[in-house]
C-alpha cells in the first residue's frame, strides 16, 4: 500500500498576513503531485511548515495515518521528509561523499572516518542516479544542476526517504539538466516515494506532475488529475479569472520616438563587439539561448563590467559608465535576473530596498536621511506597483517573489531614468503576476522610457518586443520586427545565426 501525507486544517498567520488558510488534502507515494498557485499564495509556506522551519497556527499532518510534528528540518529529516530548496544548502568546499553523508560518515571500529567506504557508497548512489560524477570532488567544482543532483542524493541516501519536496528546482537549469533531474524524479516516483513538486512553468507540470493541486491567496483550491484540465482551466483556478490571451491585450506604446540610445561596437572580456540603437518608448527584446552573452553585454554598458572598446551615446551624447551607480546617475538601469544575489537586500525593509538607489536624493545637505522622504518614495513605489505587503517597514524577504521583483523596479523607477534594462524580469513568477508586469513594461515604453527586455521565454520576448536582438556566441546573430518574428525563426538565429 503506497504512503499518505495528509494535510488537516493546516492554517499559519504571520503579523498582518494570513499565509495559510484552513488548508487540508492528501499526497501519495507513487505520484508526482505539483504544487501550483501565484506568488504569495502558500506554497513555499506549506512546504515549511511541513519541514520544521515554521511552526503552524494549527492544523496538523498525518503520515502513514500517524500525526506528525517537526520543531526543526533535523526532525522532519529523521522522519524521512526532505525539502530541496532553489537556495543550496550544501556545503562546497566538502566532496560529494562528504555532502550525501554529512553527520552519518562511516566509521571504523576505532571511530575513524572511513572516507573510503563513503566514497564507495556515494559511487553506488551516483551510478543509480546515472551521473557523471565523482564522490571525490569538490561540491563547489560541479554546475549548479549537479550541486542539485547532490542533494538529492543526500535526501535518497537515508533509508527512510519517504517524501521528497522540490521548491522551483530548474529555475537556474538548462534543458539538457532539467532531463536529468527528470530522470531521478521519475526514479523517486517508481520506488513509491511521496514527491511534492512545486513549479510556476506548465509545460514541466504537464510533463512530470501526475496531479496538481491548486492553491489561491493563502487557501487550497483543488487538486485534478493533469491530463484532465487545459493551461487555461488551471489559470483560472489559480487566478480566479480568464487571463485570456496576455500580449493581444496589452495597451501597446503606438508612437515610438528617435533614437534615445547607441550602442557602438561594446566589447568586453565576457561579449565580443555588439552595436544596436534603442529608440525612446520602444521595448527592444535580446533573444538567445544561455551563454549568448545577452546579460554579459548589458553588464559592460552599465559598468559591472570593465568595457574593453566602442562608445556609448545616450540622446547623442557620449556617456562612460565606470559603475553601474554611474550608469544610473546617466539615465541608465538595470533589473538584475538574479533576483536574490543581485536584487534585493535581504536584511532591509521594503522601503529600505526601495530607498536603496534614493540615499543622496533623501539626504540634505549635512548628509542626514530625511524619513518623510524615505516614506513618502516607499509609498509612491507601492501604491503604483501595487505591491502587497503588510507594512513599508516589512522585511522584503519575508513578500512572494513577485512583489520582491515590484520592489526592485520601484527602486530603479524612482531614480527617474531613461534606459530599462530587465534581465529576465519575470523569472520564478506565476502567471497572474507576469501579465501585471507585462502590463507595466508596455506603460514604461508609453511614458517613454527605452525598455531592453532580456528573456530566454521565446513567447514573452515575442509578445512584448517591438523589435527583438538575437545573440549568438556572445555577438549579434540577427534582428527581427516583432510581426516577422516566429519561436523558429528565433531559435534558428540562435543556434545558427543568419544564413
């Protein structure tokens, strides 16, 4: 008989917010059940009451028929559930051995660490899992999908794996990488292990969830067999509304201005000589497939990275961004694509992270912050984003992804500037939340700023764009008009470049 994980009247509230609403249904060994919702609709929450690292308000779980309650992940671990989080929680300067076994390293009769025997056991593991991998090396020397693979191994490795949780795993994947964490999820499957996959992209829903349940604003709203229900039948329940066709319905900028910015032969270590013009109120999409160069070229005009020829003329005139605080004070932004890294400030507020780019605008003349001003910005940026939060004062880790991002454009829309640069802005978002920003960038454009919108999503790089750049081994390989533009031709000029 496959195992059970009931969830009973799990509710969990944080000050202000109610993240988890009366929330009951059940997962079972042998399938796959996805976890599906906008940002901010409890699914992450779930999975961390589950594992111990929050507490809930009330309800309980029940494995097996047995009632559970974990006080920490150690505990959850012992009882054999397992979370992997897109954060890695490995440690990379340990092997792959050291990893799968941490704190249950074989010993000796002498109690000596037997790092041979781990060796052999991790390489009985690794060949199971049918990875190219030695449990000599250094975590910190393998991709980012195999530091994955690691742990994974680590949760499989414990005899008493019984549920597995995947929160967003190929949000830093490619394609050919996302097979094999396919290939080691269908195995957890086979063996009967409970699998909670948590995803914001339907195709890898269709394509490796056997049921989804649904969640909306805190609560749980149903769970259906996948092959039952349509893309846009899911939508609905997530959303509560029919989003209909996304880009057809946009308020699109019709009067594209003159040039606002050149790009004349940029170079650096990382992208080899690019040229490309912007026009005022136009969105200019970068197409390519990963490694193209597209965010390494931005990184040289904004000065993250040292630019080794060519010129950048903005409204005419030559500009020389030596650092991305220089770029700005030029007129020019940038959306970084690595939200957590590179965006957000985990240790500040809401309104500290807006505030962020504002310090010298807020301050006066001895250098002294003024709050009225900090206030008065926080709240512009939340009341026009419509970012949901409690509170300016709330910790912005503590807001969904999705917010996290309004918060990031707040802050570079408050320094009023001219060229948008969004590298993949709508990466690890759902649904409902993409067609707010999509929204929102075409109003950017129709206030006339020059948006670059950089996205490995050939549909959304499509539906926006007005004109879409594709790069190739880190250089032009084409230019499309968005009504000439097609997923074929787009790929075809990425992989091969123009005839």
């Amino acid at each position: 008989m496959s195992s059970v994980l009931e969830f009973k009247h799990i509710s969990k509230y944080f000050p202000g917010v109610k993240a988890l609403d009366d929330i009951s249904f059940q997962a079972y060994g042998g399938e796959v059940l996805a976890f599906l919702g906008e940002n901010g609709a409890g699914k992450s929450t779930l999975l961390k009451t589950l594992n111990g690292d929050y507490q809930p308000t009330s309800g309980e779980y029940l494995l097996d028929g047995e009632q559970k309650h974990f006080r920490s992940p150690h505990e959850a671990i012992q009882e054999g559930i397992s979370v992997i989080y897109q954060e890695r929680q490995i440690l990379l300067e340990l092997s792959v051995a050291e990893n799968i076994y941490l704190g249950r390293m074989p010993a000796n009769g002498f109690g000596v660490i037997d790092t041979r025997k781990a060796n052999q056991m991790a390489q009985q593991i690794i060949n199971d899992f049918g990875l190219p991998i030695r449990p000599t090396t250094k975590v910190k020397d393998l991709s980012i999908a195999y530091q994955q693979m690691v742990e994974i191994m680590k949760a499989y490795s414990r005899d008493n794996l019984r549920v597995i949780c995947f929160d967003e795993p190929t949000a830093s994947l490619s394609d050919a990488e996302i097979d094999s964490l396919f290939s080691v999820i269908e195995k957890l499957r086979a063996e009967g292990k409970i699998v909670l996959y948590v995803s914001h992209r339907m195709a890898e829903i269709r394509r490796i969830a056997d049921k989804v349940a649904i969640f909306k604003d805190g609560r749980y709203v149903a769970t259906v067999r996948t092959e039952d229900v349509t893309d846009e039948e899911l939508v609905r329940m997530m959303v509560g509304r029919d989003l209909g066709d996304i880009f057809s319905s946009l308020d699109r900028n019709k009067q594209i201005g003159d040039v606002l910015l050149e790009v004349k032969d940029v170079s650096s270590d990382f992208v080899r000589p690019v040229s490309f013009t912007l026009h005022r109120g136009e969105i200019l999409g970068f197409s390519g497939l990963v490694g193209a160069g597209r965010t390494e070229l931005m990184r040289a005009i904004i000065g993250a990275d040292r630019m080794k020829s060519g010129e950048v003329l903005l409204e005419g005139k030559p500009i020389r961004s030596r650092s991305p605080y220089e770029a700005m004070k030029n007129g020019i932004v940038l959306v970084p694509e690595d939200r957590k890294l590179q965006g957000i400030l985990s240790n500040l507020s809401v309104s500290g992270n807006i505030n962020i780019s504002m310090l010298d605008r807020n301050a006066n003349a001895l250098g002294v912050i003024s709050e009225k001003k900090e206030a008065a910005v926080a709240a512009h940026g939340i009341d026009e984003f419509r970012i949901k939060t409690p509170s300016p004062e709330k910790k912005i880790v503590e807001l969904s992804g999705g917010n996290q991002q309004k918060c990031i454009v707040a802050r570079w829309i408050a320094t009023e500037p001219k060229v948008l640069i969004l590298d993949e802005p709508t990466k690890g978002i759902d649904v409902g939340a993409k067609s707010e920003f999509y929204a929102m960038i075409c109003e950017f454009a129709k206030q006339g700023l020059g948006v670059i919108l950089i996205s490995s999503e050939l549909p959304e790089v499509i539906g926006l764009s007005d004109r879409i750049i594709v790069m190739r081994d880190r250089a032009v390989s084409g230019e499309v008009m968005r009504e000439d533009a097609t997923e074929d031709k787009l790929l075809s000029l990425g992989m091969m470049g123009e005839d």
